[in-house]
C-alpha cells in the first residue's frame, strides 16, 4: 500500500496484518481522488472507520487543510498513527478512538463541519452503512457543500438512502462500489 499522488506521493504506508481490515485498494484510492480532483484542497476531510488512515491520508496528501480519523479497533489505530508519524504528519491530523457515531458526535457537538465524508464499514455490517448515514443526513457536520462518499461491495444491494441525503453517483471497480451522497435540498 502507498500514497498515491500529491505531498506525499509514492510513499510506502505500514502493511496490513490484521484480517479484520480491508484497506481501500490504491486503484479505488487514485479513482476517487481523480473524481474528488482539486476540491480536495484546503478541504476538512472525515474518514470514518479509518482502518489504515490510507484515505484521510491521501486527501492530506493532496492539500486537505486537515483530516480526522474515526476508528476504533486497536490494529487500525495502531497502523493510522504509525503511517502518520512516518509521514512526518501531526498538525493537520486528529485520530478519535471510538466508534463512528461517537466521533460522529463528538465532531458535531464541537460544531464541526465537514466538506467530506469518507466511510467504509465491514461490507458485511450493512446496519453501519444505514445507521451512519442516517446520522449524517441530520447531522450539522453535513453542510450544503459537503460530500459523503461510502465505499462498499458492488454486489450489495443498494444502500437505503435515509432522509436529508440524496444520491448523486455510483462508481463501480472490480468488487468495490463508490457511492457519492449530498445533502439533499431542504424545504
């Protein structure tokens, strides 16, 4: 696994040995970022079950302002913070040890707002993918502008889209899917 492009491109992050983490590839990785293009920059970027941090930081790489890692296993923790210091990356970083809704929370209740979100459960535990993105479709951490992107199995079964959230794009590569999100408009 590495950075695919920008600050820190070509640099190597720490491997993964623990089987409970599935890092987003490096071809999703240079995909949505080559969707996302120069927005990135200056951005406050949200990468919730951070697993490795491979997603936060190559948004940091490609001029977000900052990222905040939301993950609570202790393997990923450990690999987010390694990779971090490896880069040489502090200021601009912020890892919250618990669950996605509780970092979710936290970042709300400090009026935090995002102008992304990265998310990427356990395909399997589809009732993540529902239970965070109807949080976020009422949460004060989505702006108008913000967009929230989910990685999952491009075989599953279309994810519930929950008030306050309208899909704007699906983007499909080998077993992986790219769901895009925006507020929808309010009344």
């Amino acid at each position: 696994m590495r950075v695919i492009a920008g600050k820190y491109g070509s640099r190597r992050l720490a491997p993964v040995r623990d089987v409970k983490l599935r890092p987003t590839s490096d071809r999703l990785r240079e995909t949505l970022f080559d969707i996302l293009g120069p927005s990135v920059e200056g951005a406050l970027f949200l990468d919730l079950y951070a697993g490795t941090g491979a997603v936060g930081i190559e948004a940091l790489s490609r001029g977000a302002r900052e990222a905040i890692f939301v993950e609570s296993h202790r393997g990923g923790l450990t690999l987010i913070r390694r990779n971090l210091e490896s880069l040489g990356i502090d200021a601009s970083a912020e890892v919250l040890a618990v669950d996605a809704l509780r970092g979710c929370e936290r970042l709300e209740s400090r009026g935090v707002q995002t102008d992304f979100v990265f998310l990427d459960p356990p395909y399997s535990e589809t009732d993540e993918y529902d239970r965070t993105l109807e949080f976020l479709g009422r949460s004060k951490l989505v702006v108008a502008t913000t967009r929230i992107i989910a990685e999952h199995a491009h075989k599953r079964a279309e994810i519930k889209l929950p008030p306050g959230l309208e899909r704007t794009r699906v983007v499909e590569q080998g077993d992986a899917a790219l769901s895009f999100f925006g507020a929808a408009p309010r009344p």
